[in-house]
C-alpha cells in the first residue's frame, strides 16, 4: 500500500463511518429535495406504462433474494484469506462506497414517500425505499464479516444532505440507477465466464440485484417523457452536465481502486468504456442527446481528470501552506478540464416511441 492508501485506510468501524460521511466529489451524498413540486408530477400521460412498471413492483420477484446461507459465510472465508492487503483495502472501499449509495438512495425516497400525498408518487417511493433498504443491508452485513458493519441510523442523523432540485433528482437518479445496472451486469457477465475470479460470494447475486436498480432507472425515465419540457431547451444543459459527471466520477474513482477490477479478470479502463456504451444506448430512450465517449480528446480528458485526483490525494496528504497551495492549483486544472470535456460536441437523436426497454444485456 502507497502511503497515501494507508492514511485512508479502513482498519476500525470509525474508520468505516468515517469514509461513508466523508464528502467528496466522488463520494455518494445524501439528497433532499422540492417535496411540494414532487407531489405534482402527473403520470396520466404515460398510464399504461405507469400501471405496468407498478405492478412488477407489486409482484416483487426479488423478496427472497436478498439471503445469506451458511455456504455464502463459508466461501466468504475461504475467498478472504487469499487476498492481497491492497484488494482487501479496495473491497472495503467499494462495500462501503456501496452501502452509502444503496442507503442513500432509501433516505430520500422515504422522505418523499413521507412528504407527498400524490398516491402514484407515494407508492413508487416506497417501492424503490424497500428494495433500496434491502441492498444496503445485504451489503453491510458483508461489511459485518469484518467487524466494519455502518450504523445505518447514525448515518442518516449525522451525514450532511445536499438540496437537489427535483429535475436533478431525474437526471441524477436516472443515471446513477442506469450505470449501477450497466458496471453490475458486466461484472456479472464476466465472472459467469471465469467463476475462477469470483474472489467474494456477494457477486453471485448481481444479476437480479442490478434489475431492481434498472426498474428504478425505468421510474425516472417514465417521470421524464411524461413532463417532456425537461427533456428539452436549457434542460439539455443539465442532462449534458450530469452524464458527465456520472461518467467522469465513476472513471476516475475506478482507477482509483485498480485492483478490485484486475482481480476480476477485467481491465478498468476498458471495464469503464463497456460500462459507458451500455449506459448510453439505454439512457437514449429518455435523453436525446448522450456524449462522444469513444472521442479521443473525452479519453484524454478523462485520464487528465483521474491523474489529477491522484495528485490532489498526494497535495492533501503533504499537508501545510504547499500542500494547499497545490490542492488551489489542481482544483483549477480539474475545473478547467472538466469544463473542455463539458463542451465537447455530444450526440444528438431522436426519441423513440416505447418509452420502456428490457434489461436485455
């Protein structure tokens, strides 16, 4: 370990809470919104489709899933005592990382559910809140096993909540559901081919746990083309800000945990350039417009973004009057990078009709 994965390294349950309320760019946040204007949303433009997508809410194929057995402890064990100290510290991140995003998710669809008397609006929230719930509990119960497991309530009470309008809530929800579908699956696909780099028995539960996260993608998405004015105009600026963002966050932070993808098998840069194609040809059934991912000047940009942080990370741990003077420094350079992949020329189509589409990857 670098002496910098050292310094964050997530050795004690107050480390682990410690990671989960830290607030970074590329950490999960918790969010709260207009719960008034979310109350409003009327789906009669989309009804059938609406009724449709509840009703597999309703039929709930995943209420016996989410299960731990003696077998998964058993190879839980067998699979952690092969590990490197590096992968260890990676895997920690990652379930960490996870739980927050999952719990995260709970918290603001409870609230809304909560806060709103709109009985479609209600009963998706508390869908989505159940099957949230479950993931983040399947998760820290993983963490458990390493006597890290987060105490989810004093999570709730103590980690700041950043104010998101509700389009944000779409355009970022809709992602983050997307591309949780999108990195799950082709985890999924490729240890289905090489079961010989399945290093932790959670990934055997991937498939049908990424088809709740793209059930919740598919809410937002009917949300959206049943209020189509933000699907267009100067929305198209926020749809073009938040795919870079999911994109640019979920690039670097892999490639800040190379390990966890090479112990699959799995190239992180490729990995992520997978990702981003699945993401994009599914996320063009709502947005009309998705990025150029495969241009070399977005790569470059991209790369520019992850070696940045990486020296942010070492200007933060030198500390003192340089160290800040360095972070100042890198934070401009980010900003400025960012704002050149902002502007790159994205793609533009039409939408289609079936406003659905089938986890088909």
């Amino acid at each position: 370990m670098s002496a910098v994965q050292a310094t964050h390294a997530i050795d004690s349950s107050a480390a682990a809470a410690a990671k989960a309320k830290q607030e970074t760019l590329l950490t999960p946040r918790f969010y709260t919104t207009d719960f008034a204007a979310m109350d409003r949303i009327d789906v009669s433009a989309i009804r059938a489709e609406w009724d449709a997508m509840m009703s597999e809410y309703e039929g709930d194929n995943n209420h016996d899933h989410f299960q731990r057995d003696a077998a998964f402890g058993e190879e839980a064990r067998t699979q952690m005592a092969r590990w490197t100290p590096e992968l260890k510290q990676e895997f920690l991140d990652f379930l960490v990382s996870s739980v927050t995003s999952e719990f995260s998710g709970c918290v603001l669809y409870n609230e809304i559910a909560k806060h709103v008397q709109n009985p479609d609006v209600k009963a998706l929230m508390r869908f989505m809140a159940r099957d949230e719930s479950r993931h983040a509990g399947f998760i820290n119960q993983s963490l458990r096993d390493f006597g890290l497991g987060l105490d989810l309530g004093d999570l709730k009470r103590t980690k700041k909540y950043t104010y998101f309008k509700p389009k944000y809530i779409f355009y970022a929800t809709y992602l983050s559901e997307k591309i949780g579908y999108a990195r799950y699956i082709t985890i999924f696909r490729q240890l289905e081919r090489h079961p010989e780099l399945r290093f932790h028995p959670i990934f055997r539960w991937f498939e049908r746990w990424c088809n709740d996260e793209f059930r919740h993608g598919e809410s937002f998405a009917l949300i959206m083309r049943a209020h189509p004015h933000l699907l267009r105009g100067g929305n198209l600026l926020w749809i073009r800000f938040f795919l870079l963002a999911v994109y640019a966050t979920m690039y670097v932070r892999d490639h800040t945990r190379p390990m966890l993808k090479q112990a699959m098998g799995l190239d992180p840069t490729s990995y992520d350039y997978q990702v981003f194609d699945i993401t994009t040809e599914i996320s063009r059934q709502v947005f009309p417009i998705s990025l150029d991912t495969d241009h070399p000047a977005f790569r470059a940009g991209l790369d520019r973004l992850f070696r940045l942080s990486e020296r942010m990370e070492a200007a933060k741990a030198r500390g003192g009057l340089v160290g800040r003077l360095q972070q100042a420094g890198l934070a401009v350079a980010g900003a400025a990078t960012f704002a050149r992949l902002y502007l790159m020329p994205v793609k533009r189509h039409a939408l289609p009709t079936q406003v659905r589409v089938a986890p088909a990857w």
